[in-house]
C-alpha cells in the first residue's frame, strides 16, 4: 500500500519545486557562480556530520485529530518536506518508515480510539523515523498525504482479521519498539495478543533495557524480573535459576520454540529481547513449558532495509568483544531479506584460571514465496572455548567462618587445566501461510546440536578435610554429543458464534532428543589446600564406562481458544495431550531399558476489564516432567506435576507506563522420595509447594526517564517428604523478599542531548543454601551505574556492576558444602557506529 501521492509528480532530483506548467520560461543569462557561493564538500567529521543534519527534516510535534472515518495523525515540520512513505503491515500494526528525518521527541499514545491500540513515533537508525498504528484486532489502513509543513495520515480502523496478505512478515513479537513498556508479547498463548488480555503473569525485557544494561546473558537479563535468582557461577557460561522458589534448568525458547539447549554455553549477541511467562505452560509448550517458567529469548530478524552496525567493547578482566551487525534487502522487490550477525569474544574472569574464548555466527533469510506464504531460515553457531569443570567454593571460610582465614574471592579449585570446546548450534525455518483473512497455518522445524567431544579432563570438589584446608578432588574425562529434531505445526483462525468471538489454535508437535554419552573414566586427583594452593594435576583412574545412548520421543496434541465474550470478558481455554517413550542403551551392561507414558495438561484463565486500563484476571494451568525410574514393586514412575492457580491485576497507569500484580499458589506433586520400606528405593509421594506475591513496574514516568523494577514474596516450602527432618523446610535459593530497579534518563534537548544515565539497585534476601537449612546465603544488596552518549548512528556506553564491591553468593545447585562467589564490581565499555 502507498500515500495517495502521486509518484509522477514527485521528482527524483533537488528540482522537485519547480513549476509544473509545460509553458516555457523565457532565459536569462545566469552569471557564473563564484567558489565562494557553492556548497564546500566536507573536510572534517564535524563538518560531514553537520552537513547531514542539515539534510534532514525534523517533525517538531504529532498531533492526533478524530475524524468521521477513523484518525487523523499529523507529523508537523518547520521547514522541510517529508518525504511520502510506502506503508506494510505487521501483526495487528500498520508501519510507515520515513527517510531523510528526524524527530525533535519521540511519541507515543495508547488508546486514542476505539479499534486503534498505539500510536507511535520513534526515530530509526539511518536518520529514519517511523511510525507505528496498531490495530486493537486488525491492522489498520491510511491514506497519506503531503503538506506544506509535515505529512498527514488519514487512518481508517481495521476490520477483524483484515491484514496486508501482499506483505513479508518477518517479526516474532512486534516490530515496533516501545521502550520500556512492551505492550504484547507470544509466549503467552503462541499468538499476537496483547498483555492486558492474557490471565497470566508475563514479562517483558525490553530491546531498550538489554542495551542500556549491555546485558550479555539471559541471566543478567532476568536480573530485571523479581522472583528470578540464579544457582549458577556468573563465570559459568549457564543460565540456570529458580522462578518462583523451583528450579528452571530447561524451561527456554527460542522465537516461539522450544530450545532447552541455549542454557548453556550459549551466546546472548542476537538476542533482541526477553519473554518470562511465569508459572506452568505445558498446554503449549510440552515438557518445556516448565513448572517455575518459561523464558523466550527473541533473536533479531531480516529487516527490509539496509542496516550495518559494528561495535567494539573491553571491560574488565581482560574482556575484548567484537561484533558485526548487517541487515537488509537482497533484491530490489524486498522480497528476499538477510541477517547476518557475527562476534569474537575473549576473557578472563575473577577467578583465576577462567580464561575464555567464543565465535558466534548467526545468519538468516526471509522470504516471501507467494503473497501469503512467508518463509524464514534461521540458524546460529557458538564456539566457547572454557576451563571446564567444578569452581565453586567451599562454604567454611566463604559464608561461614573458617578458622584458617577466608578464602580468596579468586580461588578456582580447579586450578590450572586445559580447556574444553563446546559447540552450541541450532538451525530451522519458520513458514506461515495464510489461506484468507481469517486462517492461517505455521509450520516450524529446528535442529539442535552440543557437541562436547573435546574429551577434556573435568575436575570437581569431593569434600573438605577435618582441617578445614586440604580439599579433596576428583575428575572425569568422557565426551557426550546432545541433539535435538523438532517439528511443529499449527493452525490459528478467527470466528464468531453469534456475538461471541473465537481466536483458535490447534496444533501438533514432535520432538526427539538424544544424549549420546559416548563414556570415559573417573577417579581422584591430588587434593588443594584452599589457603595456600599448589596445585598437582595427576590423576588416578578408578572406574571406567563405556557409557551409553538415550533417546527420547515425545509427541503432543494442543488445542487453545480464546474467547471474547464481552469487549471487557475474555476466556482462555485449552488443553494439551503428550505421549512420550523413552529409550536407553547402556553399553556397559548391554542392557535397554525402555519406559513410556501420558500427560494431559489443562489450562484456563478469564480477564474482566472494569475499565479499559484496568485488567483482573484468574488462572489455572498445569505442567509435567517425565520421571525416569522403577519403584521396587517394579512399575515405572508418574510423570512430575506442577499446579498453578493464579489471580492478579494488570495496570495501565498512563499511555506509557504499565504496572502488573501477581498472587499464585503453585505445588509440585509426584516428586520421588526415599522408600523407607525398600532401601535403595523411591516412591513418589512428595511434595513441595510455593505461594507468593509479585509486583512489576516499567514504563516512561517523563519525557527521557523509563524505569523497570519489581518486587517478589516467596514463600516455597517442601510440604511432603519420608525425610522428616526437611518436611516444612524452605526450598534451596529461594528468597522470601527480593527487589529490582533499573531507570535511566536521557537528556531530551540542548547541547547535551543524547547523554544518559542509568542507576541500578538489586536486592537479594537470605535463602538457604540447600533443602535441608543446614546454610543460610546471607542477603546482599548491589548497585550498578551507567552512562551513555547516543548522536545519529553513534553510541558509547560505560556500565559498572556492582560498583561498591559487595560480596554475595549464589546456591551450587542446592549443595550444603560449597556455594559460587558473586563477581566484584566490574565496568564495561563499548562503542558502536551504524551505517
């Protein structure tokens, strides 16, 4: 779709004002112009800058005018002529990107009419600016004109289920950027709906807060999402935490499908934003839809015009990073679109002996096969070279005193040994086609691989001497390859029973998984002392295995309707049946084991909408995990369940700032316990249950001032066990209070303009260390800074982490004897330039 200009009558050179009569002009003669009167080329940057700023054209002011037939959106100018846009639809929204402008303050308003959800304008890099209308169910479309002093839309509502069939669609979740208060996001029902009609709790980290923390992993991401604590070392290459008080070791996704593998040693460089759906979400995920939460890492996409950024970043502890960011067009129709991102990076770490080293490449394509059928081939590889093995601490002379001293922040256990290459990588496509207005049918397959093949020796803590010194070690050395097949298809439609109205979706997946741990050998090492280390790195084998090969198939079945009674009542419903076997060959023993079973997972929540920024809404949901194992009668174990019932609140507290309240009772049941009849034996009849509060906040309070921070109570006990020495006890890392708040300010006009600043405080209370409460994790409170300077394509950042040093700790997966050491306080700079 195109302005109602006519491109005849817009010329293609400077001479676009001459007069239009055919008459001819009588001539004159022109003198010469003197060197004096003509444009000088620029000799300086400060001269080249200057003469493109003085190309561009800055809309001063949007105005928002209701008219007989929808609105009208008006972009005002001073002095300039904008240049008509082509306009392409995008989920629900109708996207007009305008060359050669700038804009004096960008804009935004929700809800300015009925049927028109957002209305935005925001500048681009490549001195663009765009503009953004979304539809509350349906793109809407416009008529664009020129005028003397600006550009004017004349927009029309959409109908249900109307969009551009004619256009390539290639976003995840919304391609336009709204700061920090995102106001839609998929992974809450596999479909384009916005938040305050979704009955479950979900978060969004933004584009904006990624950059403006230069967060460089998924768990420093989530540091923004109260509730969320890590059980990791940050100078681990993991992203394991608990949500909600359990723990999360495989609950991801990549662009909407399941990919458990990018928790570890995995790259965050594509990632363009994070989705945390909490609480369970096997109805539309599987055994991926995790009890605690699932989290959707959204990658950055082919964009339908030329983009190419490069930046450079060092930090401490010899922290150099690299990368290359290029995108755009490959043909002249805009039909086949290209990304291609690339980085090296290469560090040390607090810890001693922790150097590491990665490449990662991230390539893709999207195209448009057919005026409904979009395509897009996606892929990326990682090549982290790391020390690997166990570098947690033990808890005498860390959290609890040790009479021999404290141990150094920067002792590794590890100490000096070879490193390991991981290769982390996935491939797939994503192909919809939309059959008319109103169905649509997706298909997805992805390929995962882990290669850890290096076969490298991996050293770990036994336990610490009655000297409370000598720390016993011991080692491994084998070699495992981790893939995974999945292969997903659904159909979404929209339809209406009487006033009622119907968003279906109904679908089918298939996953294979393979562990293929191609076996190796174990035994000590020489012990350290952990005051005065000197290390020996001999080792003494003692066991031997030829491991094994375990496969694991899981088919599923997922049914969801959402319902819209009222404009202000809105129901989900939907259900999800996964019928999985499992298969497992070891060459040990040559024995094959094999067991299989069947879950069905429910869900349903209902939205009531008093008012229209005001969302209360209530749930249930359930999960599942397979449960590998024989109790003594010789049957197979159930399936692991989690329970979730849910109420909350979702707040538009003005158009740009959004609140959201949570309160949840989630229980996990089936869980294995010792049989105390049959030793060497489990049977499952525990129980743990977790109930809690949570409160989030972001948004823009003032023209430059956004905020993003939270709030979490957690109460997350172990209700039922046969050890009734733990019965009643708190889980391991889950903290009762715990406290986030990022906000930054950019200077909005003046000579400064463009200069930010950010501050940070994250607050952690105590939690224990293990289940049995034997340790408290004391509480600590961090605080990060940061400041930026962003001009046209240019941007420099400084961020600090932890600028006053404090000493914190995180669990080592629940263990009562060691426990991982927070990082000091550390910096990181970078600039970047885009063409």
């Amino acid at each position: 779709m195109r302005g109602s200009v006519d491109e005849s009558e817009q010329s293609a050179t400077p001479s676009a004002h001459l007069p239009r009569s055919s008459t001819l002009l009588p001539i004159h003669p022109i003198a010469p112009p003197l060197l004096s009167d003509l444009d000088q080329p620029a000799i300086t940057v400060a001269d080249w800058i200057a003469q493109i700023e003085a190309s561009l054209v800055q809309i001063t002011a949007v105005q928002l005018e209701a008219t007989e037939t929808g609105l009208r959106v008006i972009l005002a100018t001073d002095n300039g002529l904008l240049d008509v846009p082509e306009t392409r639809s995008v989920g629900n929204a109708l996207i007009a990107d305008i060359p050669n402008a700038t804009i004096a303050e960008e804009f935004s308003q929700a809800n300015p009419l009925e049927g028109i959800a957002l209305v935005s304008v925001t500048s681009l890099p490549g001195n663009r600016v765009r503009v953004a209308i979304t539809g509350t169910n349906a793109p809407p479309s416009a008529e664009i004109s020129a005028e003397d002093q600006g550009l004017a839309f004349a927009v029309t509502v959409g109908a249900a289920g109307t969009g551009a069939d004619n256009e390539l669609q290639v976003v995840v979740t919304g391609e336009q950027d709204e700061g920090y208060n995102p106001s839609d996001a998929t992974v809450g029902t596999r479909t384009d709906t916005p938040l305050r009609d979704i009955p479950f709790s979900i978060q969004v980290i933004p584009q904006q807060v990624l950059e403006d923390r230069q967060v460089r992993s998924i768990t420093e991401g989530l540091e923004n999402a109260p509730g969320v604590t890590s059980i990791v070392s940050p100078a681990s290459g993991r992203d394991y935490f608990t949500i909600r008080g359990f723990e999360n070791y495989g609950g991801f996704l990549i662009n909407g499908i399941p990919d458990p593998q990018i928790a570890n040693d995995a790259s965050f460089v594509n990632a363009e934003r994070l989705e945390l759906l909490r609480g369970p979400a096997a109805t539309l995920y599987g055994e991926v839809g995790s009890l605690s939460g699932t989290i959707n890492v959204v990658t950055r996409q082919p964009l339908d015009y030329p983009f190419y950024e490069v930046s450079l970043s060092a930090g401490s502890y010899n922290d150099y990073q690299g990368v290359i960011d290029l995108s755009g067009p490959l043909n002249d129709s805009e039909t086949l679109l290209y990304r291609l991102i690339g980085s090296y990076r290469s560090s040390d770490t607090f810890l001693e002996f922790n150097d590491t080293d990665e490449i990662f490449i991230a390539p893709s394509l999207a195209l448009r096969l057919s005026p409904n059928t979009d395509f897009i081939l996606e892929g990326d590889v990682s090549f982290f070279n790391q020390q690997n093995g166990q570098t947690s601490q033990p808890i005498l002379g860390t959290v609890l005193e040790n009479p021999n001293g404290e141990v150094s922040r920067s002792f590794n256990p590890v100490g000096p040994a070879e490193q390991d290459l991981e290769i982390n990588g996935r491939v797939g496509y994503r192909l919809e086609h939309r059959f008319n207005q109103n169905w649509r049918l997706r298909n997805a397959f992805r390929y995962t691989f882990y290669d850890d093949t290096d076969d490298p020796i991996i050293i770990f803590n036994n336990s610490l001497a009655d000297d409370d010194r000598t720390l016993n070690r011991g080692f491994l050395r084998g070699s495992a390859y981790f893939d995974t097949f999945y292969l997903d298809a659904d159909l979404i439609g929209t339809f209406s029973t009487g006033s009622i109205e119907h968003q279906l979706l109904i679908g089918a997946s298939f996953t294979s998984n393979r562990t293929n741990d191609f076996g190796g050998e174990s035994g000590d090492v020489p012990p350290v002392d952990i005051f005065d280390p000197v290390f020996d790195q001999t080792v003494n084998v003692t066991e031997q295995s030829g491991g094994s090969l375990t496969t694991r198939n899981t088919f599923g079945v997922y049914l969801q309707d959402q319902i819209t009674i009222l404009e202000n009542l809105k129901l989900v419903l939907g259900g999800r049946i996964d019928f999985f076997d499992e298969n497992r060959d070891d060459r040990d023993t040559n024995e094959e084991t094999n067991q299989s079973e069947t879950a069905f997972s429910p869900r349903v929540g209902i939205v009531y909408q008093p008012i229209r920024p005001i969302s209360l809404y209530a749930s249930y949901a359930r999960s599942f995990v397979p449960t590998i194992g024989i109790a003594s009668g010789g049957d197979t174990f159930r399936p692991e369940r989690g329970t979730q019932y849910e109420v909350g609140m979702k707040a538009d507290i003005n158009d740009q700032l959004s609140a959201n309240l949570a309160l949840y009772d989630l229980t996990r049941s089936n869980v294995t316990t010792p049989d105390p009849d049959n030793p060497g034996f489990s049977v499952q009849t525990g129980k743990q249950r977790s109930r809690g509060v949570e409160v989030d906040i972001s948004g823009e309070i003032l023209p430059g001032w956004n905020i993003i921070g939270g709030y979490a109570y957690t109460d997350a006990r172990i209700t039922e066990d046969n050890d009734p020495t733990i019965e009643g006890n708190q889980r391991f890392s889950a903290p009762e209070h715990s406290f986030n708040l990022w906000t930054t300010y950019r200077i909005q006009d003046g000579d400064l303009q463009g200069l930010g600043f950010g501050l940070g405080f994250f607050y952690t209370g105590e939690r224990w260390a293990d289940n049995a409460n034997t340790v408290e994790l004391p509480s600590f409170f961090r605080t990060d800074a940061a400041i930026f300077y962003e001009r046209e394509q240019f941007r420099a950042a400084l961020n600090f982490r932890n600028i006053f040093d404090v000493e914190n700790y995180t669990s080592d997966y629940g263990s009562s004897t060691f426990v991982n050491r927070g990082a000091p306080f550390t910096f990181l700079g970078t600039i970047s330039w885009q063409f």
